[in-house]
C-alpha cells in the first residue's frame, strides 16, 4: 500500500512537471551594448532598452504622433515655456527601488544636461526642472520648444531613469545593473555574449510582451541563426538584410523608410569647394541605377532630405535625371574641362554596389575616384572628417529639424563641411518656432538652400526594420511595435 | 634540465614582451578614436573632448605607452572604455568557454585522427588508404569559418539537428553539449586531417625498422606491433603539434566564436579591436600570448618525460 503511495505521488508529480508551463522565451538579437546609460549611446540600443526604460509620453503606434504614459496628463502653459506633468501613480522601479516619482524625471532630464551627455544637444533649450508635488513636475524652457514631444521626450534623451538607484550604484555599477520602471528587467549581461531579462512582476501597466524572459546574443549572421530556429527576430539596418528577409524561407521583414540617403560631397575639398564640380558630379550620377541596383528593391528614390508624410516634406524638390552634357558644362566652368581625381570612403563591412556604380557614372566624364576601402569603425571615424566623397545615410526622426540638424555649420556629423549662415539661422529659428506650418516652411527652404549649393546629391530612403521567423511574433496593428524610424520597441511585440 | 627550462622561460617571457609591444603598437596605429564609435551622433565636439581626454587618448603615444606598462606592473590593466567595468576579470571570464571549446576540439581531433592513421596504415595501399589520403588532404585544405558556416546550414538551418548559435543555459549540460557539437566539428576537420597524415607518416616510416622485422619474425601480431611498438614513435611529434595546436586555438578561436556566437578570448579581443576598445584588446592579446607560451613550454616538458633522448641531449 505504501509502494502504492509513493508510486501515485510520483506519477501525479511527474504529471505535473510535464503540463506545467514551460517558460516563455523570446530570442532576439541587438547592436552591441556599449552601456546602459541610454542618454549616451546610438539609437541601435532601444530593442533592449525599450523593456527596461520607458518615458513620460511615448510614440502612438508607429506614428508621429504621442500617447500619456509615465505621465497621465500635461498642460502646456500660455506661452508655450512650461510644460506641467502629472504622472501615475504607483509605478514601482526594478530591484526594489520603490516608486516612481517627480525627482526621478527631474533627475533623468538634468544630468543629461549637467554631465554634457551626447543627448544634451536635444535638451539645450531647456531651463529647469522643477518638481512641484510627488507626482507633478514642470518643464520649464527657455524659450518655446516644439521638439519636447517630437524628438525630447518619446525617444532616448526622454527615457527615464531612478535618481536613488544612479546615486546608490554610481555610473560604472549602473551600467551592469541598470534600473528603469519597464516590463522587465535585466538579471544578466555578457559583455558582447548575451543580455537576458527577465519580466519585471511588479509592473504597473498592461503587458503588450507576454513573455517569461527575453534573451539578446550577438550572432555574426543572425539570417541563419533564424533560419536555424535559434533567433525569433533581428532589427535589422540595411535594404540588402530586408531583402534577404523577405526572400528566405519561413522567414519575413517588416520596415520603416525613414533614413535618408545621399552622395555627400565635400565643400572644403580643393577642387569640390567650387559648387560647378559639386553640380558636375550630381549631373553624371545615375541615381535611378543607384537605387535600383543598390536599394534591392526596397528602397525607393528621393529628390529631398525629409522624407515624405513629414512636415517639411519638400514635395516639389528638383527631379535631377542624368545628364552627361551638363556634366561637361559644369566641369568646363570649374575649370576641368578632362575631369579631376578625387577621394571616395568605402565601408567594407556593407560592400555597397552604389560604391561601383558611381565610381562607373563619373569615369564617363573624366572624374576618377580614389576609392579607399576601410572597415566599419574606421568608416564612421574618417566620414566627418570632410576629405571625402562618400554614399551615406543618415536615420530620420518624425522632426524635420531632427533630420536637417546634421548640417549646421561646424556640425560634427556634417559630412561635407557644408557652411551656410542662413542655413544656420533658419534652424535656430525652426528650434523655436511652434507653428506647424511655419515651422514646415522654414524646413523647405534649408533645404531648398542645400541643394541650389549642391552641397549633396539624394538618392533616396533606406529602411530601418525587423527580420523575423513566421508564426513567432506579432509586430501589431500598423505594425506598432516599430517606432516612427523603424527602431524596434520590444515590450510592444506579441509573440504567437 | 631545471636550467634549460629556465632559460626557455626566459626567452618565452621576452617573446611575450615584444608581441605585447608590437600589437599595442598596432593598435593605436588603426584609423578611428573610441569616442566617436561609441558616443551617440549627437554628441557634440565638446562631449567627445571631454571622452577623450578622460580615456587619456589626448596624451602623447610614448605617454600613454609608458602609463600602460606602469599600470600592469602594479596589476590594473584598465577599464571597459565607456562603461568602466574592469578589465581583466572580463577577459579571464572569457578564458575558461575557449579553454573547453580548444580542449575538446584538439582531443577530438587526436582520437579520431589518430584512429584513421592507424586504420589507414592496417589498410596500407589498399583502396581505403587511398580514400583516407584524398579525404585527409581535403580536410587539411578545409578552412574553419568555411566548415563553420557550411556545418551549420546543413545540421542546423537544414536538418535542425543542432543550434546555431549560442551555449545553452547555465546548469543544462545536455545543452551546453549540443551546442559544442558544430563549433569542435569545424575546428577539427582540419586538424584531423593533419594528424591523420602525421600518425600514417610516422608508422609508415617504423614499419620498416629493424626491431620491427624482428619483431615480426617472432610471429607477433601485425595489430600489436602498429599499436605497442610503432605508434610510440608518433607520440613525440603528436605532443608537439596537439599542444602548441591547442595554444594556437586559445587565441585563434575567434572565427569559431564568432560565427556560433560563443563567449571566448577571440571573439571578445575581435570585438574590442572593433570598438577600439584599447584596454580589452591589449589584455585579451596578452592573456592569449601567456596561454601560447604556457602550451609551448607543456610541449617541452611532455616531450622531455616521453623521450628519455630529450633528457639526456
């Protein structure tokens, strides 16, 4: 009767042990973590960051538009400086850290600008934080500033984190253990191996995610890491990865075209600095070919530099088509009737077929390109240095003023070393303006500056996106789990 | 021989002096500065100065160099570049992964290897020696990130057999094992190859020897003779090549770790190099010399235990 027993609660344990749940996990993959502090770091990070972080107001869906989040309500005052938050309640931080409260976004918001952290140029225009209660804080600016909802807030210079956990920690713990009142949290990180979370039990909000634990690795080839069932889905920053995608079997990719795409032509080089040069080689571009051969099939042509369905969309741009004979009419007003050598900056790593084409286009009129090859990291550190011709892009933000901003005088990231004071003046006007439509106006005309100085050519838009295996995961309604640029939010996935 | 091994340490450790100095050389030599790769684009100039100047990039090479040194002398070899993580617990931490993927990888060759050398030599000139040769010399030419990627398209992507990617959970055994199958697969298809050719070439050779005929005479077993007396001769050069093999996999393992996406010394100092994460790599590289030249002398001292020749010489 004993053996009996013991032999019924062995089978009913062993009964239990095989129905019980088996834990839910979601395998994805990243760019490489630098560091958790999300105000430091480039965009690629927000697939991880987006489960730990979150922000007062976030992006709707996919669109440009925002939803309350951390913040329940605002109230913007009369003349457009202050901006009153009040925000919800009972928001509990990981690693018991307690609530969420108005010193942690005025925290968050300050040292940004304190510490000159990379994101301080997005808060320049702001004055103070000031907490008024608890659960209320004020942004206070120094003048109005329409990119507090556009680019501030929804996005990396708006996420936010807990003032007593930064403090306790310090920076250098911090970034092993970061702490954020998201879905979940971190429970352990490899360098450059694997990042695994875990869900977060005391969230406050409604879970989009319903997932045990996600885990990040860093594959070389994350195609065949999906293919092979190992991955459920990979962002992905490339026409050639989305195309892949969508070709490979049980596999797709779903995207956003919001970065755009251009030969940057150097303005300080000694022969480019004259704008017939620069005209020269807009003229022999064949930029249809380009896009054609280089944009695989997904990426299609641009005249301007914001992209459409945004404000400042420049809808009437020039259409410029190939054309060899003003080629050699801009090259004789240059005064180089045979043509001219210049340097071109290649990235290896992305064996960019455009890199032939244009090298092929401008060798028909004389013009012959230097082409240095170099890696990725090297690539990114020679791009600014404004001694180059090269095929670049750059990601866009629903802000025309996010897009154009690169090319400020003395611009770090302006690759061709472009310098117009009225370029300048019409973006710091933009900066302050709150009026849609003017504000819209005044975007079209920097760009319309830019291109009577053929300061670059456009090819088109390229895609930020997801690969992902069918029947894994869901990206939701408009596909809303990619934010406005095509960065992916993770806690907004839905796994199948 | 405590003097000649002594003297060989020497010689090791100023080897280990000049690649050290050599590959920092190099390093600093790469286009690009860590402040720009790792910052956000908006970063402003200041931002980037105020980076740099706290990483000591500002400072002359020779300045830099000579704080470097000062600093190992005293044991801080430096800190993760943006996130100020120490170091050298990192890479050691990465040590241990490469250590179990060379050692198995490295003994898995020498068994199988070592199986169809003797199996090609039982077999000499017929139809499966010549087989064996042709394949032995394929799998020589076989380049590892080659065998990498196509093991893992037919037994993972193909056939689902195996992960990708990854080294299973902590604590599961059974998948940390499935995980290791593919990685020492395509580390050791050439090196079973080579020392297949090894062990056939070495038997070969004793196979006509005098004491062989003799012993062949007495009528003992082709078998006993090929595996008592002829496959000693082999262990000599099969010591040399299995452990300055697997000192080489210690830090050579980065394509391996790279594409199956394996923690490990090689892929964490590829990708330090990549970020110019200065420190790292420097550590990453010197771990991986000291490991060289600890699998070298190891050579020397089974070599010298094995062949009593060694001793006397």
């Amino acid at each position: 009767m004993k053996r009996f027993s013991v032999l019924v609660i062995l089978l009913v344990a062993a009964s239990v042990l095989a129905f019980a749940a088996p834990e839910k996990v979601l395998r994805a993959t990243s760019t490489w973590q630098a560091s958790f502090d999300t105000a430091s770091v480039g965009s690629g990070n927000i697939p991880v960051h987006s489960l730990i972080y979150e922000w007062l107001v976030r992006y709707k869906g996919g669109t440009a538009e925002v939803e309350p989040w951390l913040a329940k309500s605002w109230e913007v005052s009369k003349d457009g400086t202050t901006v009153t938050f009040r925000l919800q309640q009972g928001v509990q931080f990981h690693k018991g850290y307690g609530e969420f409260t108005a010193d942690d976004v005025k925290f968050s918001i300050e040292r940004i600008v304190k510490e000159k952290l990379p994101e301080a140029e997005t808060w320049k225009n702001l004055d103070r934080v000031e907490v008024v209660d608890k659960y209320t804080v004020k942004l206070i600016m120094k003048s109005p500033t329409p990119t507090i909802f556009t680019i501030a807030l929804p996005f990396q210079a708006g996420q936010i984190f807990c003032k007593k956990a930064v403090e306790e920690m310090g920076a250098s713990a911090f970034n092993k253990t970061p702490v954020g009142t998201g879905p979940f949290e971190m429970t352990s990180f490899e360098v450059g191996q694997s990042i695994t979370l875990t869900k977060f039990a005391k969230y406050w909000g409604k879970r989009t995610l319903d997932a045990d634990k996600v885990v990040f690795s860093f594959p070389s080839d994350p195609l065949t890491a999906l293919q092979a069932g190992d991955l459920d889905f990979a962002p992905v920053y490339s026409a050639l990865n989305i195309a892949d995608g969508k070709k490979a079997a049980g596999l797709d990719a779903v995207f956003r075209l919001t970065r755009f795409w251009w030969v940057s032509l150097p303005c300080t080089d000694p022969i480019l600095k004259d704008v017939n040069a620069r005209k020269a080689i807009r003229a022999a571009l064949d930029i249809d070919a380009i896009v054609k051969v280089a944009g695989f099939g997904i990426a299609p042509r641009g005249y301007a530099m914001v992209p459409p369905g945004l404000p400042g969309y420049w809808k009437d741009a020039p259409k410029y088509s190939r054309d060899l004979a003003k080629a050699k009419e801009f090259l004789k007003a240059a005064g180089y009737p045979n043509g001219f050598t210049v340097p071109f900056l290649a990235n290896s790593n992305t064996n960019d077929p455009a890199v032939e084409i244009i090298r092929q286009n401008l060798a028909e009129v004389g013009i012959k390109l230097d082409v240095n090859s170099v890696e990725d990291s090297t690539y990114w550190s020679l791009a600014p240095t404004g001694k180059y011709i090269t095929i670049i892009s750059y990601q866009t933000l629903p802000d025309a003023g996010y897009t154009l901003c690169w090319f400020v005088s003395d611009q770090f990231w302006n690759t061709m070393k472009w310098s117009n004071k009225q370029f300048d003046d019409l973006y710091n006007k933009g900066q302050m303006t709150m009026d849609k439509n003017e504000r819209a106006q005044i975007h079209i005309k920097m760009q319309q500056l830019m291109d009577d100085d053929c300061a670059m050519a456009y090819v088109g838009y390229l895609p930020n996106g997801v690969i992902y295996r069918k029947g894994a995961v869901d990206f939701g309604p408009n596909n809303e789990a990619l934010l406005v640029n095509g960065v992916v939010d993770t806690s907004r996935i839905r796994m199948k | 021989m405590l003097k000649y091994f002594g003297k060989r340490l020497l010689v090791l450790l100023s080897v280990l002096v000049g690649v050290v100095l050599f590959v920092s050389t190099l390093t600093y030599l790469i286009p690009g500065d860590p402040a720009t790769i790792i910052l956000s684009q908006r970063a402003t100039p200041e931002v980037r100065q105020k980076l740099i100047h706290e990483l000591g990039l500002d400072l002359p090479p020779l300045v830099r160099f000579g704080q470097y040194w000062w600093k190992i002398f005293h044991g801080d070899f430096g800190y993760y570049m943006l996130s100020g993580r120490p170091v050298l617990p990192e890479v050691l931490s990465a040590v241990p992964y490469t250590f179990i993927l060379a050692t198995v990888g490295i003994f898995f060759s020498l068994f199988i290897g070592m199986v169809l050398g003797i199996l090609s030599i039982y077999y000499k000139d017929t139809l499966f020696d010549h087989i064996l040769d042709v394949l032995s010399a394929t799998a020589l030419s076989v380049v590892q990130y080659v065998a990498a990627l196509g093991l893992m398209l037919v037994f993972s992507v193909a056939l689902d057999w195996f992960p990708a990617i990854g080294m299973g959970d902590k604590g599961d055994i059974v998948g940390q094992i499935r995980h290791l199958v593919l990685p020492v697969l395509a580390l050791s298809i050439s090196w079973i190859g080579y020392i297949q050719r090894i062990v056939r070439q070495v038997l070969a050779e004793t196979l006509f020897s005098e004491y062989v005929k003799t012993a062949k005479s007495f009528g003992i077993p082709r078998r006993r003779i090929i595996i008592r007396h002829c496959l000693r001769n082999a262990v000599k050069p099969l010591v040399t090549v299995v452990v300055t093999g697997w000192g080489a996999l210690l830090g050579g393992s980065v394509f391996i770790e790279s594409i199956f996406a394996r923690k490990g010394l090689g892929r964490l100092i590829v990708t330090a190099l990549t970020q110019r994460d200065y420190y790292v790599a420097q550590a990453g590289i010197m771990v991986a010399v000291v490991l060289f030249i600890i699998a070298v002398m190891l050579a020397e001292i089974i070599n010298a235990v094995v062949d009593p020749r060694i001793r006397l010489e």
